[in-house]
C-alpha cells in the first residue's frame, strides 16, 4: 500500500457520536436512505468505503466507520453542522479542506448533510469498519526480529573437516537436514581472488597467488590494507545517500562532504568499534553535559563533529518555496535513514498513520520526528536563494593550524597568480590587437601582390593569438571566481554537520504528512515495541540525540546489531541471511538461519562491536570457502526446492560492482593512482565550475586529472548526473546518489555492453594493459595477461584462440600493438574478469 | 526482481488483484532471461506506445489553447486573487491582470478555440483533445518538471517511461523501450532524473540521444560506435568474448546473470547495426522533412525530434520523450511566446498528419504539456519599471493546459475548464497523477496495479492518486 505525501485528499471526519437526536428514529432513518445513502454511494464511497478505498483512514459506508474516523480528528458533531469538519470540507471553506476534491458538490447536496447532521446523523448500517490496511499491522510479539536474541549452542560436529566454527556447524546441521552435502572447497586460485575481491575490492597479483601464505595470513593481510576500508566504506556510503553536490535542483557543490567520505572510510579501516560509529554519527557533536553524578563530556572532537555528516549530507531540495514542508521532509529523510541503516526497519510508512505492517506507531514516528525536529540541518543560504548545509567550524590541532595557515597562504598565492596571469593576457590582447589594427591599416593602403599576402598572413596570426589571449583571461578570471567561491573552505576548517536547535521541542503529529496541517503534540521518545524499554530521559534543552543515540547501540537492542551482521553477510555471501538486508519488518524476510543469525549478532558485540573479527569469522568459515559448484547437490535435485541456495549448499558467484570494475581495470593494467582522501571537487579545471551566482557543476564537468585514476570512491559524485570520465560506472548499476540503500540491483543491460566494447576508458586500460607486457614474447605476454587479469594460466586450447584471435585483428586492423590492445579489452569484456565466483 | 515467490503471494493476500499477480509471476520467471520481452498489459491497449512532449518551462494556456475574453476586457486592473503565501518567487507581481495580446478563433468541427500562434495545430483540433483544467502541485521548475516525469516532486522516482518500459516490455528487441531525445539535464527544468528507472530494473531507463543543434544533424547514442574497428573486427571480437564466456558458463553449472550479460552484448551488437539508421534522415523525402519544419529556421531543432520520435515510433520503440525547451516566460512574454509557439507549432502538426497517413496515429499516443502553466496576471522582472512589452507571467501549477491525441484519445473534446481568468482549474479538474493515470491505462496498464516493493512499500507512478480521465477517451 501506499503512504500520501501531500494534501489533496484530506478527508477529515471523525465523528463525535453525540447521539441526542432530536427527529424521530424512523423519520431519521428514512431520511438517510432516502437522500444521504445515495449521496455518500455517489460522491463518497469511491475513495472512502471498504469496498473501494479508505483513503485517510475514513470509510464512509458504515456507522462505526466514521465513528472511528480518519486522519484528521474529531469532524462530524452529530447533531451541530457547523462544527464539523465534515460540512467544512464539502463547502470548500479550507483551501487544503475540499470535499470531493474534483469538484464541490451543488448547494442542494450540501444542504442535504447539513440537514442530516443537524437531525444527528443516524444511520443504519451496522456492519463493521473493515479497514484490512489497518489490521494488518502485526503484533509486536509475533515479529521474530523483535525478538530478544536466542542464545543456542551451535549444532554438534558433524562433518570432521567442517567442524572449526560455529558457522559451519549451523550451515551443515541444516544442509544435511535438507540431504545436501556442501560444496567441495574453492581452488586456492579462486580462494584467493575471491578473498582480494571481497575485502579490498581488487584482484590478486600473480605473486599473491604464487605465495604459499596460509589463507588466515592472507585475510589478515587484506584486513589490515588501506584498501579494506576503500571498498567497505563504500558499502556504508551506500547508505547515506552521499554525494559531493547538493540539492537535487542543480549540482551544487558540497564541498565539505569528503570529510564524511574520508571519516568512514578510516572508521572501516581502525576498525572503529560498530557500537561507536554509530554514537558519533548520531550525536557526535553533543557534549554530553554534566548531570548529578556525571561529570561533562569532552568537547566534541573534529572527527566526533564530521561523523554527523551521516544525518546533514542528502539530496535536500533546496529551492523549494514551502519551507516549513521542506523541514519535516528532512527530519523525514533523516528518521528514514538512521531506521533503515541501523535497525532495518521502515519507519517512513508512519508519517501518516500507524505503519500498516510493522509495530510502530504514528505516535513512534513523531516521538522520533521531535528528535530530528530539534536538530539543524540546513542552516543560512547560499546567494540569499539557496538553502546551504549547516557547516561547523572544527577544533583544531596545533599541527592543524599550521596546516591550515599553509593552506590559505597557497591558497592566496593561487588567486593571486590567476589575476596576474589574467594580466598578463590582456595585455597581450591589447598589444595585439594594437598590432592587427595597424596591420589592418597598412592593408587597406597596400594593394600590391605579395606584400598584401604577408600581410594578411600576419594578420591571421595576430587575430588567432588574440583569440588564445582572450581564452586565456577567460580561463583564469573564471578559475579566480572559482577560487574565491571555495575560499572559506580553504581558509576554515569546516564540516557539514547537525547540531540541536536552540530550543528543542516536541513535534506535532503532521496529519496525513504534511506540516500545515497539525495534530496533536508528541512527546520525543523511542518506539514502543522495540528494546530496551527502559529508555532513558531526556534532558532539558537538547535534541535527545545523544540518548537515541545510546538507545540504538545499546547491546539489548534486538535490531541493531543484527541488522548489520547481516549486512556484512550480505556483502561477503551475496545475500544476507535476511535477504531484504533494509527490511526487518513484516514485509521483509525470515532469516534462512535464525540461529546462526543470533549467535554472529551475540558474539558480534561480545568481540566489541568489531567488524573486522566478524569478517574474518565469516571468511575463514568452511561455508563461506566452499566452491561455487556442487554437482551432488545438483543431483540430489536442489534446484527443485532451493534454486536461490539459501541452505549455502555452494557459494555464490555474482558480478563485481561499478567501483570494483572500474578499480579492477585500473589495477591489472598498472595505472591505479593509491592517492587516498582529501576533496575532490574540480574546481580549478576550466569549464568545469560555474562560478557565478550560487555555482554550480554544468552536465559536461570534468574531473581534476590529478585524482582521474584514483579508487573510484575519491572521485567526485554528483546528484544529478555524473562527472564525464566516470559515467562508465553509472552503467553498472550504481545506486542513485539520491536513494539510500543496502543493497544494489544487478542488470545487465545493452549500455553496459556498449561501453565495454567502445568507450575511451577501457581502451584506455586495454592499451595499458598491452604496454605492461609488451616486452615479453606473445605467449608469455598471453600468460601474463591472463594471470594478471583472470588470475589463472589459459589452457592450451584458449593459448590457440587467442593467437587465431591476434592474428585475425592484426590483418583487419593493420597494427600489432592495434591487435594486442583489442586482445586485452576483450579479456576485460569476459564474464570471468567482470564476476566474482 | 525484489520478490520471491512467497513474497508476492503475501503481497497478494494483501489486496492486489490476480492479474498483477499472474503477471509478476510470470516476469519473475523470465526476468532473468529478458526484461525487455513484450508483455500484456492488464487489459487491452489503445495505445502501443507513447511520444511525450515536454514543453520545458511552463507554456501561457491564456495565450495558447485556453481562450479568455474576460481576462483580455479587464486587462490591467487588479488581479483578484491572493498570491498563495509560503511561496518565493522572481520578480515583482503586480498583480494587476495581464490580457492575451493574440487573436482567437474557433477551428475544425469542435470548434475548439486556438490563438493564432498556432496555425498549424489549429488545424489539426479534430485529432486533439484539448484539456483545459490541468493542475499540479508544486510552482518551481525542478519539483514540478520532477512531478510532470515521475508522480513525486520530492523524491527521486522512477520516470513513467520507465514504468511503462517494467509493464509492457517493448517490441523492438534491437533497441532501447524507451528513447529521450536532447532531453535537458541542468537548471532548473533539466535533469537526467526525468528518464531515470530509480529503483526499477535499470534497463528501464530513458536512452538519452544526443541532437546537435546544428541544421538536420544526426542524434547519436555515446559509445555506440567505435569508428576504429569495422563491423566484422567487432563481430570477431564478440564471438571471441562469447568463447570464452560459454566456456565459462559451462564450468559453472549455468548462471542467469551470466546469461544475462551475453545476451546485452548480443542487443548491443544489433543496436550497434539497427540505431545509426534510424538516426538518419536519408530514406526520408524532401516533404515530410518540410512537413515538419525541418529546413533550418527556428522549426528545424524540434522538427527533427518529431520526425525521429516517428522512425522511433515505427521501430517499435515503447515511450518516446522530445523536449522543447525555452517556454519559461517571466519577461517580454509578448515577443518571446510566439518564438517558441513557432518553433513547435509546425512539427507537432506534421507529425499528427505523418503518422495518420502511416496508419500510426490510431496506436500512438500524443501528449503535449508543460510542467505547469502561467499566472493571468503581470509579472515584472524589472521591478515596477517595466512595460508591455517587457512584462511576462510567472509560473502558475493551479491551472494549465495540455493536449493529448491519438491512441485512443477522442478528438475535438475541451475537457475541463479555468476560472474566466485562467487562473485556476475550477471544473473537470485533471491532476498531474491523473494524466498518468490516463497514459498507462491507454497502454493497457491499470495505474493501481502497476506496483513495485522498494523500501517496505509497494511504490506505483501514481502514488495514492490517479483516475482515468474518462472524458478525452474515444
């Protein structure tokens, strides 16, 4: 079903059963069928009635149906027309009040109620309100993730060489209870890419795969490699609707978002414990303030500060006139995001009434709401239009401060050397153009032969050389205005972050969502059904941030660490346990495992909240190193009862992600820059930024080349488009910056084809790729290629192949190196290169 | 897909009828095969497909198809309607009413009225339905044009083109279901959200051609073509690709992804055989490039989108998408308007008549809109210092309009109508939702039970909105 977001059916009507009739029952009665029963079947019931749709929660085709009402409050007062909201709505008397909404009815049906409401409303029709859309909302109790975790021991050793961890004993007690025995182990080879794949997002080189390193050594390894945090941080970006520009307007630059990008990424790979991140991103700025018996918190940290980025960063809209409409339409965002990303759940639906699946309440979401509502996230305007993010100024170091004093000293130096150069360019147009209009003169005077031609010459080149000046001032008053617009951010250290308003306050319930029409006043607080339920109080004067940010992490909450246990088994299997990883609700998925699931979310928090430990558990498991065919299985007929292999009976293959592709690519063919951090706007490349008025990035921005073969996650992210040279990315199913989400859909669509048979960035790395190797003989070329690429040796049959192939390309496209390069790319095309198995 | 088998039977059991169940059951099984495959709708379709025209920027309804004589004989006295409060806008209203500077008159049967800056359309009026009480709900560009495209005005959605693309497949295997041309992708009115498949299988989204201004250039498609490998090197490099890719596959126990993945290439193949001609006007006679204005004056740009959106239309392409852009008149409405009406007066009316004489026009469904209209009253950018001549209107989402024809459309038909000023829609009301409403059910898609489960709910392009405007069906 779906949630209304905005108010063009507002149906109101409660009704206050006063029941003080003043006409007689059979009078009244007669009186309803024979006028008002027709009117309401006519005019009301396509959208209020239990047989069509109950829109705002009202239906209009029984007594108990408007006695229990709708969305709006009290509206009918049986017996006083002129209170109820009822006759309001069908005079038109509010403008968000208007009853039916295409057309008011004429003044005789309108009197009609009128007078039906006077006589006190009776009305026959017993049957009972069945609103299924209400019902169905289940129990509290019933909803398994809900629950508290089960402690159970893990199932008895079973299989000799299975017997190590816990997770196999769960995996094999269930597959051998379904008949299947598992998966014969992966191949060292594809052990190892699969491990390089999965913690660092980047294929193996040949040494590694020649090593004879045990795998415990190799998975440390990749653990403690910058690039764990280059690919896991992204996974967490995924759900932070993060990107470079605000607004989903225009691109404008959000020029301090790289902070947050840069603190996840080194909260991954510190291994910043999961309990901890999830305090600093809630509340990260709030000094806990002293209490009786608590002394005051430190000051926030620059990284306590920065960490908030996860609730101020999002595609905000920011020109949107209803100001008031767009605060809540943030808090909304906001109490989404910290519901799906840390508790799986989908609080969005309880913006406008009770959640029709889940145990959450109205009441829940404005508890909630009061929290976000009381913190600032959009702050001040940008050219007196534009609603900006709150920035922060950060605490800073000693060594900072002189980093910083570095920095608005270059800074300086590149403003000042842009108006010099910008100088010097227009004095170059104006000697020159001295220079074309003397020469100009001197033509029209001269008419003999060969002087005119050298003259005409020379005056072509004065004109082009004008014109490459001319570019030239343009180029550098434009990059100036630039580096003016970005000149707070190089001389302050700020951060996009949240803080509480002033005055904290509760929210009102905004009826049917919208923020013009309000119910009652909700005291902030947690929901109800969710644990612990000894929630603490709030203090006077701040957001309740800092306690919901407790509440979340706290080790008795059911949902939190499960939810991301989940999703670390998403990222490593393929599919989470609970394969709706953003849904623990009704709607979503019973685990495949329960208990497993509990006692990895248990021992999660008993290790410390650590996602490292976790990983490591997961990937040194017997389960997670199975190979990813299982003919036995197969033959024991698994496709017929478990086709998405949610027994583990083998492991699974998929194709890697954009930011993997992209990476990979670079990697193998020797061009990865391992530059890491920092922003990464292109402000100083020419055309790239438009400087006047609120500034902003045109559609044909390009990238700084300094950072253009950087790992995809330091690259710049637009809301609305990409920045060329990384478009190749967007086709393969990056998610939109604009949604946050825990899982990625995987398609495979003709556009990609296209771009891996004919865009510049893979022949690009094709080229590379050849060049690496070009030294060698043609088979050992071949072998390298196919090591570095597909981290195996070819057969001797695809040896065969592929020099056919060479030698086929060499005929058509004339050149060796021609040949050798669309060799190279079309191993980058293969399935083999382009999946994870 | 989002869903398992169990998933949808709970979905069923929650009130979305069998048909929708039927039909997802059934994609589910093929999905992974081809999700371009054509599908039946829930019922039979009028339309086979659609060409949408975004008239970015919000075209004047006083000046164009909804005729205001009241407005014209009060013009200059104060308007009569409260600016809507919580509202920022450019300029200073002066509120004072603003009349119709052009000449009205009553064309075809209908006699439906239409200013004389569209000779052409005016003759065409039998075909088109004419509705006169549109409205929407928001007044900026983004959100509105965001709304015009996809239902929502504050959250990124998938566009209808892509929602008719996961309904309905298409019938041309060889290309894109859905084409966007020179669709604008910055400022306000622009972005590539417009055409995007949001949560939807991303072989839904609009294909954005490229068409340079340049006089009777050719669209062209990035990356479709490398011009540094002929035809057979390519083909030599695909069947070497697909070796190594069946091999693979056989090592594998099969793999739908992986299927997956070879059939693109091979749709790539054919598209990079099947689209370059389609992009080309060379087969197309020197009179059908002059019906719709293609000769290089200000008809030509919108022209060659109309005449590629009708090889498109031919090809079998499902939803097709031209833009033209410029029609934000905040200032000098008075010598702006008729630019812009020329410039797609002339096309649109070709291309009725082109596909009419192709026997097209039956299965194609036209829609012509802006993403809101203008106010009756003056808008003066030059903060009171302007004239006439430099007044224009400001943006106004309570009443506009927009023309639908073809595809089972009825011709001849006003439906709905503005108040005597053209402010705002007052009867026969037709929401943004409801157009939407209309378009799909036209294709046979039933807007209520076109669904998909994102983020805990069952999303629709029609939110909780939406009913057929049953008035403009033939």
């Amino acid at each position: 079903m779906n949630c209304p977001r905005n108010l063009r059916h507002i149906p109101a009507l409660v009704v206050l059963s006063i029941g003080c009739s003043l006409a007689s029952a059979d009078q009244g009665l007669h009186f309803f069928e024979q006028e008002v029963r027709p009117l309401l079947v006519e005019h009301c019931y396509s959208c209020h009635s239990a047989s069509e749709k109950i829109k705002g929660g009202l239906s209009l085709d029984s007594r108990s149906g408007w006695q229990n009402g709708g969305d709006s409050g009290p509206s009918i007062v049986a017996g006083n027309p002129e209170a109820s909201l009822l006759l309001k709505a069908v005079r038109y008397a509010e403008k968000d009040l208007q009853m039916p909404p295409k057309e008011k009815l004429p003044s005789t049906k309108i009197e009609i109620l009128r007078k039906w409401i006077a006589m006190g409303a009776p009305d026959p029709r017993e049957q009972a309100a069945s609103s299924e859309e209400v019902s169905t909302a289940i129990a509290a109790n019933d909803l398994w993730s809900f629950q508290a975790l089960k402690k159970t021991e893990p199932p008895a050793i079973q299989l000799a060489a299975w017997s190590t961890n816990a997770i196999d004993r769960y995996v094999l007690s269930r597959l051998k209870a379904a008949g299947l025995p598992p998966a014969k182990p992966a191949k060292r080879q594809l052990l190892l890419r699969r491990l390089h794949l999965d913690l660092a997002g980047l294929p193996p080189m040949p040494e590694e795969l020649s090593a004879n390193a045990r795998i415990e050594a190799v998975v440390d390894k990749l653990l403690a490699s910058d690039s764990f945090g280059d690919r896991w941080a992204r996974h967490w970006l995924d759900l932070t609707a993060y990107a470079d520009t605000m607004g989903i307007g225009r691109a404008i630059p959000a020029i301090e978002a790289w902070r947050y990008r840069d603190y996840v990424i080194n909260a991954f790979n510190t291994d910043k414990p999961f309990d901890e991140f999830i305090r600093q991103q809630v509340s990260g700025d709030i000094k806990i303030p002293a209490a009786p018996g608590i002394s005051e918190g430190p000051d926030p940290t620059a990284e306590d500060i920065i960490a908030t980025g996860f609730l101020a960063i999002g595609p905000w809209e920011l020109v949107g006139g209803d100001k008031p409409q767009l605060r809540m339409d943030i808090v909304d965002r906001q109490l989404n995001r910290m519901g799906k990303a840390f508790l799986g759940m989908t609080f969005e639906c309880a913006r406008c009434h009770d959640h029709k699946f889940d145990p959450v309440s109205q009441h829940d979401y404005y508890a909630l709401a009061g929290i976000f509502k009381s913190t600032v996230t959009l702050n001040g305007r940008i050219n007196g239009v534009f609603s900006d993010i709150n920035k922060t100024q950060l605490p800073e170091t000693a060594d900072e401060l002189i980093a910083r004093a570095e920095r608005i000293k270059q800074h300086n130096a590149s403003v000042a050397a842009a108006h010099s150069a910008r100088k010097v360019a227009l004095k170059q147009m104006e000697e020159l153009k001295k220079q074309i209009d003397a020469t100009q003169k001197r033509l029209a005077e001269t008419v003999t032969g060969e002087d005119k031609t050298a003259l005409e010459k020379s005056l072509v080149e004065f004109e082009e050389k004008h014109a490459d000046a001319s570019r030239k001032s343009a180029r550098q008053r434009e990059l100036a205005a630039a580096l003016k617009h970005i000149r707070h951010s190089r001389t302050k250290s700020l951060a996009y972050a949240v803080r509480d308003t002033p005055e904290p306050e509760d929210a009102q319930i905004n009826i049917r969502g919208s923020a013009h029409q309000l119910g009652p006043v909700v005291r902030r607080g947690f929901p109800h059904n969710i644990a612990p339920t000894d929630k603490p109080a709030f203090t006077r004067g701040s957001s309740g941030r800092i306690q919901l940010a407790h509440w979340l992490a706290d080790n008795r909450n059911p949902l939190t660490a499960r939810v991301w246990v989940n999703r670390v088994w998403h990222h490593l299997f393929g599919a989470g346990l609970v394969r709706t990883v953003d849904n623990f609700g009704a709607k979503g998925e019973q685990p495949s495992h329960p208990e497993l699931l509990d006692h990895l979310a248990a021992e999660f928090m008993t290790n410390g909240w650590s996602t490292k430990k976790l990983v490591r558990q997961i990937v040194l498991s017997k389960t997670w190193q199975q190979a990813s065919i299982n003919p036995s299985a197969l033959e024991a007929g698994v496709k017929d009862f478990d086709p998405d292999n949610r027994l583990l009976w083998r492991a699974n293959r998929r194709r890697l992600e954009a930011e993997a592709i992209r990476d990979s690519m670079l990697f193998v063919s020797g061009q990865l820059d391992t530059g890491r951090g920092g922003p990464s706007l292109p402000y100083e490349e020419p055309g790239a930024f438009r400087a006047g008025g609120t500034g902003q990035f045109p559609d044909n921005a390009r990238m700084a080349e300094s950072i253009k073969n950087r790992r995809t996650i330091y690259l710049p992210q637009k809301r609305k488009g990409p920045f060329s040279a990384i478009d190749f990315i967007n086709a393969f199913d990056l998610p939109d910056n604009n949604h946050e989400t825990g899982r990625r859909t995987v398609t495979a669509v003709p556009t990609q084809a296209l771009y891996l048979a004919n865009s510049k960035f893979i022949q690009s790395c094709a080229d590379a790729l050849y060049k690496r190797f070009a030294d060698h003989s043609a088979g050992r070329r071949i072998n390298e290629i196919y090591l570095h690429t597909l981290g195996r040796r070819p057969h001797t049959d695809e040896i065969k192949q592929a020099i056919d192939f060479i030698e086929g390309l060499r005929q058509s496209l004339g050149s060796e190196e021609k040949a050798w390069s669309r060799f190279c790319q079309s191993i980058l095309m293969t399935n083999e290169f382009l999946f994870r198995s | 897909m989002n869903n398992s088998r169990r998933q949808f039977l709970k979905q069923a059991s929650c009130g979305i009828g069998y048909t929708a169940l039927a039909a997802a059951l059934q994609r589910e099984t093929f999905a992974a095969k081809n999700p371009l495959a054509p599908q039946r709708g829930h019922h039979p379709a009028k339309a086979k497909r659609v060409i949408f025209m975004f008239m970015q920027g919000g075209p004047s309804q006083m000046e164009s198809f909804d005729y205001k004589p009241r407005l014209n004989a009060d013009h200059g006295k104060p308007s009569p309607f409260q600016r809507e409060l919580k509202i920022e806008q450019p300029g200073v209203a002066m509120m004072r009413l603003f009349g119709s500077g052009w000449e009205f008159a009553q064309h075809g049967q209908s006699g439906a009225w239409v200013s004389e800056l569209f000779p052409h359309l005016a003759n065409c009026m039998d075909d088109i339905a004419v509705l006169n009480g549109m409205h929407t709900d928001n007044l900026a560009h983004a959100p509105a044009s965001l709304q015009l495209h996809t239902g929502y005005t504050n959250l990124v959605q998938p566009s209808m083109g892509a929602w008719a693309v996961y309904g309905l497949g298409t019938e041309n295997q060889n290309l894109p279901g859905y084409i966007t041309i020179d669709h604008p992708t910055s400022g306000d009115g622009g972005s590539p959200q417009h055409y995007g498949s949001a949560y939807l299988p991303a072989i839904t989204q609009g294909t954005n051609l490229d068409l340079p201004g340049t006089k009777g250039a050719a669209a062209s498609l990035r990356n479709l073509q490398d011009q540094s490998i002929d035809a057979k090197a390519q083909r030599d490099q695909l069947d070497f690709v697909r070796r190594m890719n069946q091999r693979h596959l056989r090592a594998s126990e099969n793999d739908s992804q992986m299927e997956g993945m070879i059939q693109s290439f091979e749709l790539a193949f054919r598209m990079q055989t099947e689209a370059p001609d389609l992009f080309r006007f060379d087969n197309e006679s020197e009179a059908t490039k002059k019906l719709y204005g293609i000769d290089g004056s200000g008809t030509d740009h919108f022209g060659r989108q109309c005449l590629l959106a009708r090889r498109f239309a031919e090809a079998g392409v499902r939803f097709i998408e031209v833009t033209s852009g410029g029609w934000d008149h905040h200032g000098s409405i008075r010598s702006a308007l008729p630019r812009s009406a020329a410039g797609v007066d002339k096309a649109v009316a070709g291309l009725i008549t082109d596909l009419k004489a192709r026997g097209l026009f039956d299965e194609t469904l036209i829609v012509w809109t802006g993403e809101f209209g203008r106010t009756p009253y003056e808008q003066d950018l030059q903060n009171g210092k302007g004239n006439l001549n430099t007044y224009g209107r400001g943006h106004n989402p309570f009443g506009f309009t927009t023309l639908m024809a073809g595809g089972g459309i009825k011709g001849g038909v006003v439906h709905g109508q503005t108040d005597e000023y053209g402010y705002r829609a007052v009867k026969d009301k037709v929401h943004l939702h409801d157009l939407h409403a209309t378009i799909l059910h036209q294709l046979g898609i039933n807007h209520e039970n076109l669904t998909y489960r994102h983020a805990g709910r069952d999303f629709r392009l029609t939110d909780v909105y939406g009913e057929v405007v049953k008035g403009v069906l033939a």
